[in-house]
C-alpha cells in the first residue's frame, strides 16, 4: 500500500512539474513582448501663438460702414500743353494779329553810308540833292536826310512826303493788305506817280529791324519798342524775331 501511494504521489509530482516547465516558457515570453513594446503617448497639443499687432495700429472697436449713396465726382480731364497766347494790348492801341513775344532789341545798320537821327556830318558827298517839302530843304543822300546847320549837316527823320526817283539800296519790300510798301532805315515809301513817296508807317507791317535810335517803353508791364513816333510789338514770325507797327486807337 506504501509503495502505491508512493508511486501515485510520484506521479503527481512529475505532472505538476512538467506543466510548470510548459506554463513558465509562456509567461515568460509575455512578459518580455509587454516590456519591450514601445508605450506611444498623445503628443501634447501646443496652443497657437498670440497675434502680433503690427506697432502703432489701434483696429477700431466699431467699424463705421460708407454713408449710403455717396457718388464720388466726376473727373475732369483737362488737355495737356496747350498754350493759347494771350493777347496783351496797351492802352491806346488797338490789336494786332500776332501774339506779343519779346525779344532783346539789337539796333541794325543799313552799311556805311547810312547814319541814325542825330548824327551829324561836316560835308556830304556829291550825290547828295535838295528836296523841298513845303517850303523846307532837306539834302537827301543814300536813303538819309539832313537838315543844313551853320557848321555841318545833321541827320533827322524823313519829311512826310518827300519823294525820291530811286530806292536806296538794301530796301526790302513789305506787302500790307493787298499793297506793297518799302521799307529802309526806318523808312517807308509807296509808290507814286513813277516815284517813291515817304508815308506814315501802315499798321500791321512787319519788318526785320530797327535803326539805332529805337526805344525800349514798357506798357501794362510789357515792353514795346518806340521810332520816330511809331510803336512797334515784338513779335516771332516763321521762327525769327520781327516787329509789327501798331495802330493807335
């Protein structure tokens, strides 16, 4: 019976060992694979920065919304470089139809053998003839009058007039209103009778130059030029400085 008993619990011996042998490898196993998994936590959520107000900018607390139907102006397109001259008549006088434009005023001869009012001579030269205009003797020479003096001979402006057979040399031709007109030294003539007879300045010619004698006068603020009692306005004509005889009201 002691050897039976003995055997039985020998037995049970055996079994338990053997199931701890197969039991232990398992959990052990288990063990190892909860060990060396990777714990992964939720990362944690980092709040978005704070805005940065750009310095010195208050946003309004209550936008104030556009007035209802406002209509903004309408534009106004003016041209570009457009220049209308203005006409600027002294007083006394009437226009011309040339834009005043001013220009230095430069005396100009009419060669050697002319000479300015004023200028005086001892003798004059054998082409020199008498011309009388009522009942008063001039001595023309070359496009030039004198009046005699008890020492000489002195230059004055042309007696309203007086005719000459031949034009001096160096006189241009200045068409005015349909007639043609001849001017030198300051000068002009018309055409007379086969002649040339001296007449007053006509309004609206223009001419190249004035003599030494000329005048610079300002009026209204604008500078005129003055000769033998004619007023003259500078004026541009095709690109070169000229001058046009004015009229007087």
């Amino acid at each position: 019976m002691k050897i039976n008993q003995q055997k039985k619990g020998l037995s049970a011996g055996i079994i338990r060992l053997l199931l701890l042998i197969i039991l232990i490898p398992g959990t052990a196993s288990a063990q190892r694979k909860v060990r060396s998994a990777r714990v992964v936590r939720p990362a944690r959520a980092v709040p978005p920065p704070h805005p940065v107000m750009p310095p010195h900018v208050v946003p309004p607390a209550h936008p104030v919304p556009p007035p209802p139907h406002v209509v903004p102006p309408a534009r106004i397109v003016r041209p570009v470089n457009v220049i209308t001259p203005v006409r600027v008549v002294p007083v006394g006088f009437r226009p011309v139809p040339y834009p005043y434009f001013y220009h230095p005023f430069v005396p100009y001869y009419w060669g050697p053998t002319w000479h300015p009012i004023g200028f005086f001579l001892a003798t004059l030269t054998t082409t020199a003839i008498i011309i009388t205009v009522e009942n008063n003797q001039y001595h023309y020479d070359k496009g030039v009058y004198y009046t005699k003096e008890s020492n000489g001979y002195r230059v004055v402006p042309a007696p309203m007039g007086a005719s000459i057979a031949e034009l001096p040399q160096g006189y241009i031709t200045i068409p005015v209103s349909g007639v043609n007109y001849y001017y030198y030294g300051g000068t002009y003539y018309a055409k007379s009778s086969g002649k040339y007879k001296v007449v007053k300045a006509p309004v609206g010619a223009v001419i190249p130059h004035l003599p030494d004698g000329a005048e610079e006068k300002t009026i209204n603020g604008q500078k005129y030029m003055t000769y033998d009692n004619v007023y003259y306005q500078p004026i541009s004509k095709d690109g070169k400085n000229s001058y046009v005889v004015m009229q007087e009201k």
